[in-house]
C-alpha cells in the first residue's frame, strides 16, 4: 500500500531507532526520503539499508540544532526530490540530571537541539509547504515526561512538553495553508540506546500495563498515521504512546 506516493520527506535523527523506522516505513509506503543524521557514517549506512529495501532515501548528515544546517536541509530535499511535503522533527537529546546538580551547559544544549532545532526546521519546511501551495504534515517528536513527572528528567520533559504547546500554537498559523502539525509522545520503548541496560526491558515490562515496552515499530505506526493522508483533520494534538503508562504512571525506580 503506497498511500505515499509522490510524497517527499525529511526525518531527522534517523540514524538509528525510533527515526530510522518512521523514514523505513516511510519509504516503504512511496515516500522519498531525505534521512538525517548526525553522524555521516550511520545516516549513509541507515539510507543504504532503506535503498536496498526498495526505498527512495538519500542522507544529509548534519547538525540539526544548527538553523542554517536545517535550511539547507529543506533546500536539499527540494533539489533533489523536487518538493517537501512532510517533516518528522525526530532529532533530540536526553540528558538526565539531578535538578540541584544540573549545569546551565547540559541546559543550552538540551535546549539547542530539542526546540531551537525543531522550531526552526519547522519554520523552514512550513516556508516551503506554503510556497508550494499545496499543504504539508509537520510532525513533533514529544514523550510522555512532558505529560508525567519523571525523576532526573526535569528539564527534558520541560523540552517536550514545550513541543506539545508549539504544534498546538502553531494551528493558528499554518492551518490557512493546509498544514497539519502534530507530537506524537513515545513512551518507553526498545532502542538500540535502551538496549544497552540489561533492565530495562523487564522492568518497563513490570511497570508497563500491556506488559512490555513500546517496539520502533510501534512509535512508527503512530507517526506514519499522523502525517498520512488518513489524518487530514487532526492538528495541534499529541498522541501519547506508551502501552498505558501514563495511565497509571508507576517509577522505574520502584522496587
């Protein structure tokens, strides 16, 4: 089912994980893909593995936080693809830290890539949607401490959290030209990052009420709805997706 043929998109921080399989699937369904990455030689390896699937993928490592990087990176997609037609905001940080402890230096980097990269690759795509006159899906990367407290994550849910209240902010202005903006909340989920604490998956299993953590695909799913043709009438909201979680909102730290 290739309900995005003829679609062009950017996913950004897609060198790896949850970004990785929303640009896959992506890909999969028809779209053309400009994949991004920090690192040069995982966002190669990442479009190479997209490209002998079948996809349509090219990567542009770069910088993210940067604001001429992430203009540039519109300017790309466009020369090569010919129009840009979704964004998946997916680049971001985690830093955890006690609030007493925590450094104005983690702060300002937290905030560089999380919102100051998001807003300003938002702004430059949304220049390009309104210019082509055809519409556009922009899609937030937020996460359910935006929504629940969670310790050592004070000023990472801050981040998040303020995603949620850009797309909904960001309504006003881009839904006069066809633009649906949206976060989409992942909860614990399996990673190759993740992957590296041999607890986690058992104790976000524990704590978890559909009994395990998210998979990438599961994250992707979501996305991949919120930026097709089948979300039309949905903007400004965040679609949390964390098995239950913050239903019940349990500590990891809780024995």
């Amino acid at each position: 089912m290739l309900q995005f043929k003829d679609q062009v998109a950017i996913v950004t921080g897609a060198g790896q994980g949850i970004g990785l399989e929303i640009a896959r699937q992506l890909a999969e369904q028809g779209a053309a893909v400009l994949l991004n990455d920090l690192d040069e030689e995982l966002a190669e390896k990442a479009a190479e593995f997209i490209q002998k699937s079948g996809g349509q993928c090219v990567a542009y490592s770069g910088n993210a936080a940067d604001v001429d990087f992430v203009q540039a990176m519109v300017s790309e997609a466009v020369r090569v693809f010919g129009k840009l037609t979704i964004i998946v905001a997916n680049a971001g940080i985690t830093t955890f830290g006690d609030f007493f402890e925590y450094t104005p230096e983690s702060l300002q980097k937290l905030l560089d890539l999380n919102l100051r990269g998001s807003f300003f690759l938002t702004q430059a795509a949304a220049r390009q949607m309104r210019l082509q006159g055809e519409g556009g899906r922009i899609l937030l990367m937020s996460s359910v401490t935006g929504h629940q407290a969670h310790q050592f994550l004070a000023a990472y849910g801050m981040t998040k959290a303020a995603l949620e209240m850009l797309a909904k902010s960001l309504v006003v202005e881009l839904s006069p030209y066809g633009i649906t903006i949206n976060a989409v909340a992942p909860g614990a989920t399996m990673t190759e990052r993740t992957a590296e604490d041999p607890e986690y998956e058992k104790t976000w299993g524990r704590i978890t009420p559909i009994g395990r953590p998210a998979k990438v695909q599961d994250i992707a799913h979501a996305a991949l709805f919120l930026v097709s043709p089948l979300a039309g009438h949905i903007t400004g909201q965040s679609l949390v997706v964390d098995g239950g979680w913050t239903a019940v909102s349990p500590s990891p730290y809780e024995s």
